[in-house]
C-alpha cells in the first residue's frame, strides 16, 4: 500500500496539500484531463517521491511540479502541444549534468522550446558544487530537484540526450537520441565542474542551433 493510498500515512497538513495542489492542476488542465486522471499522476509522483524527499514537508509541492510536468507530456503526446520542440536530458542520479543542462538549456532558448531532465535512479538534492558551477555564470538551479522519468515524458520529447545512463535510459524506436561523453560531476568542487559546465553549453548551444532556436 502506497502513501497516498492509505490516508493514514499523511499528516493532515499534507492532506490539505496535496488537495490543494489536486484542484490546481484541475483548473489548469480543465477540458483536457479528467479530475480522475490528475489525481492518478498527482499520487503516482507523490508516491515516486516518497522515499527520496529529504524533508517530508516539500513531498507534496515535488509531486504537483512533477505531476504538472507529465500531464504536459501526456498531452503533448495526445495532440494538445503547442508546436515547441522539446528535449528531455538524462542522467543517472539527475543531480549534475542533466541540471546543468537543463538549466542552460532554459537560459539560452528562453520561451522559444521546452526542456526536461530526469534520471534513472534519482538522488535525493542537487549537486551543490553543480548549483555553484551554474550561480557563476548567473543561472540559479538551487530549485530545482531530482526526478524519474516516465514514459510519457519520453514519448514526447523530439530529442532524448543521455549522459552516461548507459542501458537503463529509456529507448523508445523512432525517438531522436544523443549521447553526450561527460564527465560526472559528483564529488568533484566547482573548479573541477566548471569545464564540464562549459562543455555541455557548447553542446546545447549547437543542439539548439540544429532545432533552428533563437539563443537569447
């Protein structure tokens, strides 16, 4: 029995939590969803997070942000996107190099494409020296967190760029995939993360010059 199948395990602070962020994401996706399907991807990414949350208050603010994202992909993959090119960047623990691109990724494209990152065994918080690495060239990833992917989220990615995942990224037959030789950054300090930073925006800027994306 998972989390949010017994109500029990919830205190009742996270109860009015995750009700609150159930009738968000309702208006929001109002007319393409039902309330049924939001709360279903709302308690599968409550649970995902369950036991990774390091402070079990943020649990059911983690399980809208990802639940918000997948109810995208899920209707992108349906027919509903708007036309945006979209790239999911995979890493192991989605904690380093698939957040440093993530965030350059948004910085450079802006509101002209879309962005993902998640990993095949998440960690439980960013990279710090990752976060550091970004700060400097004045890109903030500290709100950022570790996430799964899923498959609708794969699915409706144009571009899947995996970073050392090896067998356990998802391949979906069709999909465009890339594979990026980086180094990881974990356990390393700033210096050290700083040229594989300066790597993987090389790399973006030509993946968005390739997707024909304006770079702010």
């Amino acid at each position: 029995m998972t989390d949010t199948d017994n109500p029990g395990d919830l205190t009742i602070d996270q109860h009015l939590a995750v009700a609150t962020a159930a009738r968000r994401l309702g208006e929001e996706f109002a007319g393409t969803f039902s309330a049924e399907t939001i709360e279903r991807f709302l308690h599968t990414s409550y649970d995902q997070f369950a036991s990774k949350a390091a402070i079990a208050a943020f649990l059911p603010l983690l399980a809208e942000r990802f639940a918000r994202q997948r109810l995208h992909a899920l209707a992108r993959v349906e027919g509903h996107g708007d036309g945006r090119p979209i790239v999911l960047f995979l890493c192991v623990h989605n904690a380093g190099r698939s957040q440093m691109a993530l965030g350059l990724f948004h910085h450079l494209a802006g509101e002209h494409a879309l962005a993902w990152s998640g990993g095949s065994e998440f960690a439980s918080e960013i990279n710090p020296a990752a976060v550091a690495s970004m700060a400097e060239i004045g890109i903030d990833i500290s709100k950022e967190f570790p996430k799964p992917w899923t498959e609708e989220i794969v699915r409706a990615a144009d571009v899947v760029v995996t970073m050392g995942c090896g067998d356990a990224c998802p391949i979906f037959p069709g999909k465009r995939y890339e594979d990026w030789e980086l180094d990881d950054p974990a356990g390393k300090g700033v210096e050290q993360v700083r040229p594989i930073r300066e790597e993987i925006e090389r790399r973006v800027r030509a993946l968005l010059a390739e997707l024909g994306v304006p770079v702010a």
